[in-house]
C-alpha cells in the first residue's frame, strides 16, 4: 500500500540537525561520497544551514563501524540520520529497527524495508535502455558488450533493459554479456575478443576496465566506454576520456538536497519505491531529473535516438523491465 508522497514525522522542530554518514574514503572519492558532498553543501547553502546543523562523518567500511557511527548521530539527537551508498542497507535494517521512533535516509538504494528509514533509488533500468541506445549508434562493428557485476541484484534487469535500448536503436546490432567479480579486466578482453567495440560497464569495483581499455587501444582494438556515475571513481579520471562516451548519471545532489529539505519541515520522503516488499522513500527517474544519461563524445546520430528514447520511456511507450 503507497503512503502520502511526504509523509509528517512530528511538528518540525526550532532547529534541525541532520547528520550524514559517508561510505570509505569520505570526500575526495571522485565517486559517491563526492556526489552526495555537492548536494550537502548545495542544501547548507540553500537553506541557511551552517556546520553545527549539520554533522558529516565517514565510515571505515565494516558494518559494526557503520552502526556505530548511525548510533552516534541517533543519541546525539540528530534528526535524521544519513547513510550514502547500499553499503549502509544491514546496518539501516539494524539501526532503524533498534531505534524505531528516529527517522533514517539511505542514498542510493532500494534494500530497507522500514517505514522510518527513506530509501532514495536510482532508476539504473532507465539508464541501461539508454545506455544500450547509445552503445549501438556508436558502434561499427555492430557489436557492443555488457559489463555486470555478480554480485548485484539488479544486474538481470539491466541487461534485459540494455538489450531492449539496443534493439530499439539498431536492431540488427549484436550484444554480448559479462559479469566480472574483482577484476574486470579478462572480462573486457573477451567481450573484444567478440567483436564489441562499444562497452556498458555496470560494473564498478575499481580500475581494472581501464588497465583493460589501455591494452586494447595499444593493440590497435577499437574501445568506447559508456559509465555510471557516481558509483564509478575511475571514469571521472582524465585516462578515461581518452574512452569515455557517455555516462548514466545519477543525481545523488537532488536526493540530499530533497532530504534535507523535508527534514527542516519535520517530514519524511515515504513515496512508494517497492509496495511489494515495503520499501518507501523516493525513485529517481527521467521523469523527475534524478537519472539520466550525458552524451560526452558520442555522435550526432546517438544523441538523436537518445533524445527520442527518454521521450518515450517517460510516455511509457517503451516498456522498462524491472
């Protein structure tokens, strides 16, 4: 059952303190701390905040740590409490269930099922049709690869989607699929070895893609890559943009800015994000600029047809698997 898109939490307060927990590494990260770091300081300014409202910490990513740190914030009276990134779901499950009368946050995720931690999701099934829409107009070959992760939960999903965006663009255009755990790098090779010359890399870990995309490019192999940001830190490198065509983006500065914004109004973000499991804080799709995909050298001819694309996934004209 969907509750009110903003539901109230209590009587805002006088002042509102709200503290955020950063994934390893903090700010600097190139990656997800950064992204969410931007909508922090976007909000502060925005709104009026200064550092005694707001409490940044950093987690040294193991999950007794993280609690620690959730904890900290919860019997300092913050009210409310961030976690950026999925890495934070066990802990949030934990936390929010340890202290059900506080309210939580959780950026970049759909895996807490409590109705007092807000889960603020990416659409990634959107960006993938789009990626797969790119890949194909940029492709000579006629063939373009799909990097995913083993480990995500979604990674059946997006390669359906990336298909479907790849069909829709260039029929005829073939895909090959791979799924690389700590090393990416014999996985790219292969999807080469195939034929692919255009690569979605849903795949994240670290930098092993491009120590792959460089011995590819010396061996006179054609490569483009197509990213996600801000998950991947070494697409945001200058080495990359010797590859880099485009990239989902994901707008992790819109959702710590619509936290924060609720918060200093004493509410919550309990939209709908998965009825069936529970799941309540906020989706971001094309259709409310919370992801999208940012051509950077791709052609003329892959701009069109993404142009074309977004507008029909948000008339619903194209069917997104999820």
């Amino acid at each position: 059952m969907a509750l009110l898109p903003i539901a109230p939490v209590n009587a805002a307060p006088e002042k509102v303190k709200i503290g955020i927990v950063y994934d390893a590494g903090g700010r600097g990260d190139r990656a997800i701390n950064d992204a969410a770091a931007a909508g922090v300081d976007n909000a502060k300014a925005k709104l009026g905040l200064s550092d005694l409202d707001v409490r940044e910490l950093v987690t040294t990513g193991i999950d007794f740590d993280r609690e620690n740190r959730i904890e900290f914030l919860v019997k300092a009276k913050y009210d409310l409490v961030i976690g950026v990134g999925p890495s934070f779901n066990q802990s949030m499950i934990y936390m929010s269930e340890k202290y059900p009368e506080s309210q939580f946050a959780i950026v970049a995720s759909s895996g807490v099922e409590s109705l007092n931690v807000s889960c603020m999701a990416f659409d990634l099934n959107q960006g993938s049709f789009l990626a797969g829409a790119m890949a194909a107009l940029n492709s000579k070959s006629k063939k373009v690869g799909y990097l995913g992760d083993v480990s995500n939960p979604s990674n059946t999903a997006n390669l359906k989607n990336f298909r479907a965006g790849v069909k829709f663009a260039a029929p005829k255009t073939k895909v090959f699929a791979a799924n690389a755990t700590e090393s990416a790098e014999s996985e790219v090779t292969k999807l080469s070895e195939l034929g692919s010359d255009v690569f979605f890399i849903n795949w994240s870990r670290n930098g092993s893609v491009l120590t792959a995309a460089n011995k590819l490019s010396k061996a006179k192999k054609s490569i483009k890559l197509i990213g996600v940001r801000p998950d991947q830190f070494f697409i945001a490198t200058k080495d990359a943009q010797k590859f880099l065509i485009g990239y989902v983006n994901q707008r992790f500065d819109n959702a710590i800015s619509d936290l924060f914004s609720v918060a200093l109004a004493g509410r919550a973000i309990t939209e709908e994000v998965d009825g069936e499991k529970g799941v309540f804080g906020r989706n971001y799709t094309l259709s409310n600029k919370g992801i999208d995909l940012i051509a950077t050298s791709a052609n003329s001819a892959s701009k069109n047809a993404l142009s074309r694309a977004k507008t029909a996934i948000i008339s619903g004209k194209v069917t997104i698997v999820k």
